[in-house]
C-alpha cells in the first residue's frame, strides 16, 4: 500500500492545533522535501505553477498542480447549515436517494485525479485538497451530530420516513438544526437526544414559534407527539461525500477519532451510522479498530482505466475483504457505469 505525502503543505496561519502538528510532522516524515508554506485563501499562490501555462484548457494544469498541494485550516461555521461546520444534509437527485445521511465534511477534495469525479471544482473555487484541523477539537462534532440526530428525526416522525428530502426540506431541516445550534448547551456529554429534547423542549418550541415559517407548522403541530427512545430510523454519516474518506487517514488518524465517537451504545440507539466512503486501500487503523455494528465502508472498485492516483482494484478489494472477516460491513461501489465502444 503506498501512502501519499503531498509536495506542497500550506498551513493556516497561526494554526496549531494537535491535528494539525500530527499532520505536518507525518507529511515531513513522509516527504522531507515537501515545502512548508502560508495558507492563503486564494488558494493558487501556494502552487509552484509553470511560468507559462497552456493556452488550451490551462484549468487542467492548475487542477493537476492542486493535487501535489494540500492545505491544513480550520472549517469556519456555515450559516447555510444553521451554522454548524461539520455536518449538512445530502440532497436526494429526484426519486434517487441513498437512504437518509449527511454528509461529514472531514476534508475537502482528494489528492486522486479520476476523470470522472464530481467534486472536481472550478479553479475558482477551493479545488485543492484540504484537511480540517478542528474536526477532532473536544467536544465539538459531537454536538453537531446530536443535533443533527435531533433534527432528523423531528424531520422524520413528522414526515414518514420515505419522505424525499430535496433541496427544499434540506433547507428547512437546516434550519432546524440552526434553531438547536441556538438552544442546546455549548458543551454536550454523549447522552441520549431524548434527553437533550427534554432538557430544552420549551426553548425550542419557542424559537419554532417564533420562527412563524409555514414549513415548520407540521413540526409545531406535532411537536407533543415526539418521542426519541427505542428509536428504528437509521442515518448515516457519510464522511467520503465530497472527499476520500480515508486517502489521508495515516496523516489524521481520523478514522480512530471517528469510530470512538460513533461507536458508543447512546449513538447507536440515537440512530447514528459512520460511513467510510474510499477509493484508497489506506486501512491500517481500521485493521487495529474493533468494528462496531453501526460502522460501514464503502470501497470503490471500479478498474484503472478512468481513475487516476488509488491503488489497483485488486488491492482494493483485498483489503476490503480483510475488514470483512475483521467484521465490518462492508459495501462496494461500482460507480460510473460508463458506456464505451471499443473497435474490434
């Protein structure tokens, strides 16, 4: 297995979290010609970029130049989310849903290059890979996920399960979840969301009636009738949405942050499911973890042809086999289909 180490580290000014002092030791380690630079926001001054680019599709070489960098900051609050940083809602595509989940925003694109990928954004926009260094800050993803469990379900017991979210009711759900973000206390213990609910039941109803939304009425209407033990709705946290979920798990050690916090008895009766979507092979930790009930990877095996930077798929899909009989639940993803003709 043959870890990445990028060739250009740019750190957030001032920034010294014990995320961030792990990574750029491991990615020295790793690289020690890896140059050390400032983050900037305009992201492309940290690239080494040719002195001249071509004048044909010169988005391409910044996009390839992206890959070799990697940026270490810290993931601001997004009023879009009910000003959480973490966590938003996936949007079902039509009648296409994957289940209820959310997406955990960990990192930010991957150092792979597959031709296909969806997260390829424009160079305008943040393009280069970047890890977020307060993800594992005490205490802090922890609170958003009980939010965002109490949120769901309200969303859930009032609207049936099989009711598709889409970009509508994702916007409202979030705004659910800003209304919590206000209420519930800063510093949250891993209790059950029940007892968060009871614990601030009058202030959050309040704050919906306040609200004066009519997409929030069948939730006031209903808000006596909610009742979150012995609960049977499931939701995954997908933390490989709009990144490779373990690409970079030998520099953050992410996974053991994850699986720790997902797998107690209180998240599992919450509802709660990790879900670690990869291209990569990258599962060392994973192998050393013991595999709870309500952890899922996802492996991609798709062959070489269009991706670009992970390993075979036979690689792949033999350490995928390896967590299965270590006893995690594990999918595979066979994703694009894609049509082509071949000349006989």
């Amino acid at each position: 297995m043959a870890k990445l180490f990028p060739e250009i580290l740019a750190i957030e000014e001032g920034h010294t979290s014990s995320l961030a002092k792990r990574v750029k030791a491991r990615v020295q380690g790793g690289n020690p010609q890896v140059q050390i630079k400032t983050y900037d926001k305009k992201e492309s001054r940290i690239l080494n970029l040719p002195q001249q680019t071509p004048k044909v599709n010169p988005e391409r070489v910044r996009w390839e130049q992206g890959k070799k960098a990697l940026i270490l900051r810290a993931k601001a609050k997004d009023k879009n989310q009910g000003y959480l940083r973490f966590l938003h809602v996936f949007v079902a595509v039509g009648d296409v849903v994957e289940d209820y989940q959310f997406t955990v925003s960990i990192e930010n694109e991957c150092p792979y290059r597959c031709e296909f990928c969806y997260i390829q954004a424009a160079p305008s926009e943040k393009f280069i890979p970047t890890i977020f260094t307060n993800l594992q800050d005490e205490g802090v993803l922890l609170r958003e996920v009980k939010i965002a469990l109490l949120a769901m379900h309200m969303h859930t017991q009032t609207h049936n399960i099989k009711y598709n979210i889409g970009r509508n009711q994702q916007g409202w759900v979030h705004y659910i979840m800003g209304i919590l973000n206000t209420i519930i206390p800063r510093e949250v213990k891993d209790v059950p969301i029940q007892a968060l609910f009871d614990n601030s039941k009058s202030k959050i109803m309040e704050a919906l009636s306040k609200a004066d939304l009519d997409v929030l009425k069948p939730i006031i209407n209903n808000f006596e009738n909610f009742d979150f033990t012995n609960l049977t709705h499931k939701f995954k946290f997908n933390c490989g949405e709009i990144n490779d979920a373990l690409v970079n798990d030998h520099l953050t050690d992410n996974s053991k942050f994850l699986v720790e916090l997902f797998s107690t008895d209180t998240m599992k009766k919450d509802g709660a499911i990790l879900l670690f979507r990869t291209k990569s092979d990258n599962f060392d930790n994973l192998k050393i973890l013991t595999p709870g009930e309500n952890v899922r990877v996802s492996v991609t095996v798709l062959p070489a042809t269009f991706v670009k930077g992970p390993p075979i798929h036979i690689d792949r899909l033999k350490g995928a086999n390896e967590l299965l009989k270590l006893g995690y639940k594990i999918s595979l993803n066979i994703d694009p289909i894609i049509l082509l003709e071949f000349n006989s």
